[in-house]
C-alpha cells in the first residue's frame, strides 16, 4: 500500500486544498498502478509550525510562503 507524507507550513493551505491535494495524490497513484490502489493509498498532510522549515540556511514562516504564491516567475517553464 502506498503511503504519500505530505508536509506543508501551518496556515498556507485551507482545509480544502489539503482536502484537493490527498484527492490529487490518491488519482496520480491511480494513474500509476490502476484503480485498485485507489483504497489502499493513504495521503497524509502535516503541517509544520511556521519558522521550522528552511532552506538554503534560512528558515521560512508562513508570511514568506504566502507571498511566493501564485507568483508567474515560479512556474516551471513551457516547452
């Protein structure tokens, strides 16, 4: 049985993208192996308190995630 963590900072996503997420995780599986891995993947989505994760040295809060979404000069490149 698949088992997906899933861990995101506190406060950036509402209930319902976390809910859209384990839905969208669960379908790539399914896309993978067949739907009959659709019962027995289990998605888990943890929230990280804001300031406990990092990167490149610096730790980032909930402030620095909001304000990197949704930003076009982040989205991969076409083509």
């Amino acid at each position: 049985m698949p088992f997906v963590n899933v861990k995101v900072i506190e406060g950036v996503f509402t209930s319902g993208q976390k809910q859209e997420m384990i839905a969208g995780i669960t379908d790539a599986m399914v896309a993978v192996e067949g739907e009959n891995l659709r019962g027995i993947t289990w998605v888990v989505v943890e929230e990280v308190r804001s300031g406990d994760w990092g990167i490149g040295g610096q730790g980032l809060g909930t402030a620095d995630i909001r304000g990197l979404q949704g930003r076009a000069d982040l989205a991969p490149a076409n083509g």
